[in-house]
C-alpha cells in the first residue's frame, strides 16, 4: 500500500525551518521478480543540484519516473514541490520539467518551431508561445540558429533545444535523466553551462548520471544508489575525505621499481599503497600532505629510485564509487523500465 505519512527526513527540515523541494521516503518498486527500488530514501533542497549516480540498472530512472508521476511506487513517499506524486499528480506535473535520455525534439523543425510548438501543447497563445521561444533561444545561445532543422544541430545544441522546451512554463523543479549520454566533450560542456545558468536562476535540479565528472562538477550533493538505494550521500568534497584524504602519487621512470618504491611509500605514509604497473604508479592516502610529501621525495632519493613526477591530489569520485560498490560505473543506457 503507498504510504502518505508525511517522512521523518522531512520533518527534520522543517522543524529547522527549512523545506526541500524533492522528498521521498523508502519508496519500493518492483518488475516482476526484479526489484528496482528497495528503500529510495532522497532530499533535494530548493535552487540545488542533487546528483544521482550509480551504475546501469541501480534504479535511477525508475525514480525520477516516480517522480514525474509516469510510474506509480510500490511502497513509500515522495513529494515534489510539496504536492504528493500519487495524490496530487496534475499538481506535480505543472510545476516540474524532464529532459530524458533520449531527445524529445521534432528533427524535422526549426528550434524556433519546435518551442512554439512545445509552447501551443502547453496550452499558450499563440502570441505567448512566441515570446516564450524567443525568451528562450535567447538564454540558450540558440537565436542565430535561424530555419535550420534540429537534425541538423550539433548533440550539444539538441540537448539545449530539450532544455529550453522542458522550461516553457518556468518550472520550479527539472529533472535531468543522463542529460548528456553520448555527446561529445564539447557538447558535454555546453548542456554544463545551461544546467549552471538554471541553478543560478533558482531552479532545483534532480540529475542522474553515470558520469563521476558530470556530478563531481554540477551538484551541491551526491546520493550513489546501488540496488535500488542509497548507499551514501554527501557533498562531492565530503564523499573523497571519507575514503581518506589526500593521496600521494609516485610515477616512476621504471615499472620495476614499484615494490621498492611501494615499500618506501608505505614507510612514509604509515599506510598499504596501491600500485599500478601500466602507469608505474604507487598511490597511498596521507594524514600531513606536506611531510608526506617532503619525506617521500627524500626517501626515494635515498633509495636511488627513478621518479617521473609525483604529487598530492584529492581522491576521485571514481575512487570513491568503486569504494562503495566494488564497481565501477557502466557509461549506457540505464535500466529498462516497462511502461
């Protein structure tokens, strides 16, 4: 039976005064024998990223599904903008967007044309739509794409054309299902920028993705999901201190110095390293970066062994994840999710 119960995670943020845009609370989705969500517990405050990351299959587009009222749960809560998804869906509906993973455009049509048309379905007059497209052109650096059809665009351009048409109505809340799978670096970049310029406007974003970098540079915070929950949540920054901290990177000249180089390391930095013989790289986490850094150039050099470059960075997302699900991440499409 769906639950109604107003979820604790929420009353926690209220009674500190504040409110999130996007909740939900164990919410449960099953597909015949296959269970896609075992417990979904998110929170999404107002005019912040949210980024969703996990491998295919974890559960991602069942819940932003649930979310945007196309898929009923099992089990659980979850509102949006404060209307219940299963109670309230017209509600829901009116105030949100979704840019899936697959284009929603007419290739056929100009981007003026398709927005106008986007603009008609949404029930504007025709003079509304009209500015509402050129309103929106404008902001998506799209105006001086003239009568071109969209199937003559660029991947980056297509996705910023279903940016701009799931914004015709001004919605509070956009959902963003593995907004760039399949473009290039450069398109990539582009729909980065439009995502930024949105949150900046106070939209509140819900991303998915399988793309560490994508979350690592777009969102406030960062729930992983694997098998249908949430086996962590943090801000990027917060997520790469839990596995350790700064690490120190040795790059040697010579591959057969890595278990002379490793013991040194693990000497410095009191700490078992890992080694990688493709990139002649010992790799250990550090608790003072400077005097990790100072004593393992001195030892190295004591021991006569070659180095390349070496250094201290921060862990990586794709570090992290692998830490927490003994996996790493699958760049294509999601879980299918009949309809």
């Amino acid at each position: 039976m769906y639950d109604s119960v107003t979820p604790y995670n929420v009353r926690q943020q209220e009674g500190r005064g504040l409110k999130p845009t996007i909740v939900t609370e164990g919410l449960r989705k099953r597909f015949g024998t296959k269970i896609a969500l075992d417990g979904l517990d998110l929170t999404v405050d107002a005019g912040t990223v949210l980024g969703v990351l996990g491998p295919n299959g974890a559960g991602k587009t069942t819940a932003v599904r649930i979310l945007t009222t196309l898929l009923r749960p099992d089990a659980g809560h979850a509102e949006v903008a404060g209307f219940d998804v299963v109670r309230q869906p017209d509600r829901v509906r009116a105030g949100i967007g979704l840019v899936g993973q697959n284009a929603a455009v007419d290739e056929a049509l100009s981007a003026r044309q398709n927005l106008e048309l986007f603009g008609r379905l949404y029930h504007l007059s025709t003079a509304a739509a009209r500015a509402r497209a050129g309103e929106l052109l404008d902001r998506f650096d799209l105006a001086d794409t003239g009568g071109k059809a969209v199937k003559r665009f660029s991947g980056g351009m297509r996705r910023r054309l279903d940016l701009a048409a799931s914004l015709i109505l001004s919605p509070k809340v956009l959902f963003l299902d593995e907004p760039t799978t399949g473009l290039d670096p450069r398109g990539r970049t582009e729909v980065w920028a439009a995502v930024r310029g949105l949150v900046a406007a106070g939209t509140t974003v819900l991303l998915t993705t399988q793309y560490l970098d994508e979350a690592d540079q777009l969102a406030d915070r960062i729930a992983v999901v694997d098998t249908g929950k949430v086996i962590a949540e943090g801000t990027p920054e917060a997520l790469k201190s839990d596995l350790g901290g700064d690490r120190l990177d040795v790059v040697l000249h010579d591959a057969a110095a890595l278990p002379g180089a490793a013991e040194v390391v693990a000497t410095v930095t009191g700490a078992r390293p890992e080694t990688d013989a493709d990139a002649r790289r010992v790799s250990a986490p550090v608790r003072d970066r400077v005097a990790a850094l100072t004593d393992a150039v001195r030892a190295l050099h004591d021991a006569r062994i070659g180095v390349e470059d070496i250094g201290l960075r921060r862990p990586t997302l794709d570090e992290v994840f692998l830490h927490l699900t003994g996996h790493l991440t699958g760049h294509g499409a999601d879980e299918e999710v009949p309809a």
